[in-house]
C-alpha cells in the first residue's frame, strides 16, 4: 500500500510500498505502533508508542503538532483497514513538516491524565 514515511532522524520524507502491520513496526523502527490522534488530510499517522518514554528522541512538528520518533501516514478501507494515502500529495507533506533533531524528553513536563471510565 503507497504510503509516506516520516523519518525524524535522517530528516526524510518518502514514499513507501508498507505491507502490513509488523512493516509498519518495522519502518518505524519500534515494538509497539499507536494511531496518532491526529489525521493528516484525513489519513491516519502511525507512530512509536513509547517514543516519549526514552531519555531523548528525534521530533518532527506537523502543522501545529509536535511527534516524536518516526511516522508512518496511509489512509484506512470501509472496514478500517489500512490503505493507499489518499488526497494527500509527498509535496504537500514535505511542506508541511518541520524536522526539530534531538531533543531531550523531559518527563515530568509530559501530561498524562487518569480519569474514571463513565
């Protein structure tokens, strides 16, 4: 499935044929993906789900968002599976992303909030 790749460290942004979930972990160099709550023109970002939890990390900023470690952006099926990137060109993309290098990850400064399941 044509999808981008985001790679903070090297600062690049490609076009990847990803093939299935484990390549998706695969590219993003990491043992556990998460679905960035943020969609990109509609299509889902795939990133490290511990990516906050090292001493430091590479980041890249979105639009007004700041991700770090390696993303993956593809699109999703009628039956939520992944797909091909849609309305979304690697010109635009590039655009769009500012690379940061590394950065220390402060982790007292990070939010996490627990609340009661209502």
């Amino acid at each position: 499935m044509k999808a981008y790749f985001i790679n903070a460290k090297d600062e690049l942004i490609v076009e990847v044929d990803c093939k299935d979930y484990y390549h998706k972990k695969e590219l993003i160099n990491c043992s556990y993906i998460e679905l960035y709550p943020y969609p990109v023109n509609g299509n889902d970002m795939w990133t490290d789900e511990e990516a906050n939890l090292r001493e430091s990390n590479y980041l890249f900023q979105l639009d007004d968002i700041i991700v770090s470690g390696n993303a993956i952006i593809m699109s999703y099926d009628d039956e939520g599976d992944s797909a091909d990137v849609k309305d979304l060109t690697i010109e635009d993309l590039k655009s769009r992303v500012k690379f940061k290098g590394k950065r220390a990850i402060d982790h007292s400064k990070l939010k996490f909030e627990v609340f009661a399941w209502e």
